[in-house]
C-alpha cells in the first residue's frame, strides 16, 4: 500500500485533472515488498494517453490487466524490489516477463526479461515448490524465453 499525508496534496491541481483525482507529491511505502511500475494507454477522441500507475500488490495488478476489456492496454510493467529480494542490497526497477504463482498458492515467482527470477515472499522457495499457475505475461516481450 502506497500512502502520503494532507501536507504533499498538490494544492490547485483540480483544474489539471480528471474529476475524482488528486494530485500529490510523493507517496510513501512503509513495507519493502516489490512492487509494479506500469505503463497504460487508452484512447480519448482518437489520441492514445498514456499513463504510469504505480501498483502495489499482485492482486491490484491483476485488477488492472482486467480493465484492458474496457478500452484500457497495457504497455509495459516493471518490477521494483527491494534489496532483500535482487540481492543488491538497493531497489531496482526492472522489465517483467512473467508471474507465476506457486501450486501451493503461497509463493510468486518474478521473471524478469533477462531470464532471472525473483520469488516471493521467500527470496528462495525450498525445492519442492513448483511455480505451475501463469498470473501474468507480458505480451509485449512474446518472443522472449525464460
């Protein structure tokens, strides 16, 4: 979950953006899990927009990939992890392939454009876990191989 306080609202922004939103300056995140740096793009009156959505979970992720039905595409998604879990000791954003989801249900494994994978919530899974259930691939990197 993203969250930031009344004090980094973007005062007199209304008139910038869509009814229902707000404009802010930054935004924090309190726990060190992955998250989703996406790129969107819809039409309005023939022109494509596109637009970067911060997502913070697999299941808002999944939500998002939904609203393609509706007009909405989704152009890329990269993965921020936290150190812990790249193993560089800092974040980094990097291209996602896929997302697989353990049988068990419990774990994701992350992989990345390059081939590498990162799993989740464990930075290694025992290996008796196998990862059998697709969440997500990106169509943009089709011809690529884990």
């Amino acid at each position: 979950m993203f969250i930031t306080n009344r004090q980094a609202e973007v005062k007199g922004a209304e008139v910038l953006l869509e009814p229902g939103h707000q404009g802010w300056h930054l935004v924090q995140q309190h726990l060190m899990s992955p998250w989703f740096h996406t790129t969107i793009a819809r039409c309005e009156d023939s022109l494509e927009i596109h637009d970067v959505v911060f997502v913070d979970s697999m299941q808002a992720l999944t939500a998002l990939l939904e609203l393609t039905e509706v007009g909405v595409q989704v152009k890329s998604v990269q993965l921020v992890s936290p150190g812990w879990l790249n193993g560089s000791g800092d974040w980094r954003m990097e291209r996602l392939l896929e997302v697989a989801r353990s049988q068990d249900g419990a774990s994701l494994r992350y992989t990345l454009i390059d081939g590498r994978y990162y799993y989740f919530p464990e930075a290694q899974p025992s290996s008796s876990v196998t990862f059998s259930e697709l969440v997500f691939r990106c169509q943009q990197y089709e011809g690529a191989k884990p």
